[in-house]
C-alpha cells in the first residue's frame, strides 16, 4: 500500500470517529504508537541455529504461517555446504551452540538434508531438531534415516511432528483429508525405529483449553503406543495461533517488569533463523522462524552481523513469543 492511500485511509477513519490503530502500530522500531520506547531484546548467546531447508511442502495446508505449498520457493533450498559455513561460523565466534534445528517447508523435501544432519550430528555438542509431517517425503528417506540411527544414535536427533489436534476431523481440516492417517503412521514407524519424537500441535483447536488438550493427546499417544509425555511442553508443543490480523498489544520496555518476564526468555535472545531467497546470491541471517518474508528482521549475511539487538516490532513477537509463551526450540 502506497503513501496516498494509507493517508486517505487515516482521514476516513478519523471522519468516522476510529483511531487508526491498525497503521501506526508496530511501524516505528523503536518507539510504539503510544509513544513509548519499544521493547528490544539483545542477543545473550547463539544457543540455537534454525535453519529453512526451503519453502517447498509436499501439502498445503489452510493457515500456514509461511505459506508452504508444493508451488511456493520463496525460500530455495539451502545446500549442505552453505549450512556447513554456518556451523564452522558458530564455531569461530566461539558462540555457545546447542541445537541445530531444520524446519520449511517440508525439510524433508530438501534433497541434502540427510547430509546436513550427518554434518551437524558429526560435530561436538550438537543436536539437531527436525520439523516435520512424517508423511511421504520423510518415508522416502528411511533408509538413510536408518543409517544416521545407527551411525549416531537417538540421543540427539530430535524429530518433531506436526500432528494439529488428536482428533482426525480437526487435523485434516488443517491438513487436508486423509494427512491425519498418514502422519500418524509415519509417526508410529519412527517409534518402532527407535528415534526420539517429539510433537507440534496447536492450540487454537482447543480454544485456549490447553489442560484438555493435554489429555486428548495422552489418550491418543496411549492408544497408538507413542512414548511421548503429553504433560511436557517441549515433548508436546502446543502453539498459539498466529494471526496478524488480530489485535494485539505493543510490547514495551516497561511490560519487562509488568508481566515479569525477561528479555532473555524470548526466542530472539538466543536463535536465529537462516534462509535463502529465491534469486538471492547467499543465505540470509533473520531474526527468528516467524518472521521469513519481513525484511525489516533480516539481519545480515553472517552470524556476526546478526548478532545485534532485535526491535520486537511485530505482532508475532508479542502474541507468539512474549504474551503467548511460545517458543520454538526447548
């Protein structure tokens, strides 16, 4: 949207009497609509490194926050020898790196995925954390899957999958008809496999009833024999919605003492997300895994460059991250 429509959309709504919230929040970086300093979070130390695999998705699914389909590269596939710079980057700067995690997209889509995992798993002190559906694209590397297994072992390679609602009806809403079988056998053969999974779901489906969906998890791990702890929130996530459409508050330097939370708990203060655009020449270093198309939160080329403070100037830093709790590493 242009200068002069934005302009002649504030004078309507202040003839009809409405401020216009919805254009001056989260515009300025560092001052909020009310004219109070924005909150701002600096990096405590790298501690996780996302990496996008790439935007492709075997499915599409109806509100998915970064629009993966099995049409949209906005996000290319990253190459194993670009991550490789990374991880020798990190190790540099001396940066105290725990997990590597891989999300899309579909990561398993990315045809050198099994090689950054193998590097990553190769290094000291690594973990690596994968997002996945568990559906086709995964089952079409088990054998390789297998060989990483028993090269490495389980302790750190961490599969999450995302199953939306323990009820069918709700996740193929989502996912589309007949995603909810498929994931969920895809699910069951990792176990019979013996890796470590963990699983994503989302909160909206239970209208906030995070208790209740809870036990409808446990009743469903029960019943399939899936060895995951529906009470731990790292085992089973469950993730506020993102719509940033929705009204949310602006997060400033005084909520810190209101809501009694640090900055230091927020994703940003210590992750980092690395993505690679369509026609770019390089990688990109961004600010988190929510925020993979907002130019306003690419932070350079490097690890070193993206080590500065980060504005929370979104609607996600304040519903996903600092009002709703979430996070998407451990």
């Amino acid at each position: 949207m242009g200068a002069a429509p934005i302009l002649e959309r504030m004078h309507l709504l202040s003839v009809i009497g409405l401020p216009p919230r919805s254009l001056a929040k989260f515009q300025d970086p560092f001052v909020t609509a009310k004219g109070e300093r924005r909150a701002t979070v600096a990096l405590k130390g790298l501690q996780t490194l996302w990496i996008n695999t790439g935007t492709l998705c075997n499915i599409t699914c109806a509100n998915c926050y970064i629009e993966s389909s099995p049409r949209n590269d906005a996000l290319v596939y990253i190459s194993p020898q670009e991550v490789a710079a990374y991880l020798n980057e990190a190790a540099s700067l001396g940066e105290p790196l725990e997990q590597i995690g891989f999300t899309g997209g579909e990561p398993f889509m990315n045809p050198g995925l099994l090689d950054m995992l193998a590097d990553t798993l190769a290094r000291p002190g690594l973990s690596a954390l994968v997002l996945t559906n568990a559906m086709q694209p995964m089952r079409r590397y088990a054998d390789g899957l297998l060989r990483l297994r028993d090269r490495f072992g389980t302790d750190r390679l961490i599969l999450r999958v995302s199953l939306d609602h323990y009820a069918k009806t709700f996740h193929d809403m989502e996912r589309g008809a007949g995603s909810f079988a498929k994931t969920l056998e895809g699910l069951g053969w990792l176990v019979r496999e013996g890796f470590t999974v963990h699983v994503a779901g989302r909160l909206g489906f239970g209208q906030g009833q995070e208790a209740a969906m809870r036990q409808g998890y446990a009743a469903l791990f029960a019943e399939h024999g899936i060895p995951v702890d529906a009470a731990d929130p790292v085992a089973l996530m469950l993730f506020p919605e993102m719509d940033e459409r929705a009204e949310v508050p602006e997060i400033t330097e005084a909520c810190w003492g209101i809501l009694h939370k640090s900055p230091d708990s927020v994703m940003c203060a210590s992750a980092r997300m690395v993505v690679k655009r369509k026609g770019a020449e390089r990688p990109a270093v961004i600010a988190c895994t929510l925020l993979p198309y907002d130019e306003r939160f690419e932070l350079g080329a490097t690890l070193a460059e993206a080590a500065q403070p980060v504005t929370l100037n979104h609607p996600h830093c304040a519903r996903f991250c600092v009002l709703g709790g979430a996070a998407c590493s451990r």
